[in-house]
C-alpha cells in the first residue's frame, strides 16, 4: 500500500550516501556532495551544486552498482 511507499522512501533518504546518483521529485539527475539534517548538496553539472531538501530526493538513478533488478 502507500505506506509501504512513503517507509520505503524515508528508508532510501536515510541510506544517502556521498557519491551516490540520485533523481529529484522535479526530475534534476544529481550527484550528492554533502549531506547535511535536512537537505544534501547536489552537483547537477560540472561543479555546479546546489542545496536541496532531502525529501525532494525521488530515487537513486540507475548504474552498475543498482540493485533494482533484485525485486
């Protein structure tokens, strides 16, 4: 149900990592920086960044090291 996917997605913000792609709620492909309480620093081009808050992070982009195929 929709629970499961709102504990799913505050398990996913709490899992961020530096370094990790990742897909903003307005569709920005970004690579994270920093990661501060409540927003993370976003690189979305050569250097490039800006503050976002952490609930407008959607979803990890696809790479190598994605586990999405495991479901």
């Amino acid at each position: 149900g929709l629970g499961d996917v709102y504990k799913r997605q505050a398990n996913f913000r709490k899992s961020l990592q530096v370094n990790q792609k990742v897909i903003t709620a307005g569709g920005i492909h970004g690579i994270i920086k920093e990661i501060n309480d409540n927003d993370v620093v976003l690189e979305i081009a050569s250097n490039v960044k800006i503050h976002i808050d952490k609930n407008s992070i959607f979803a990890a982009a696809a790479d190598a090291n994605s586990s999405q195929a495991s479901k």
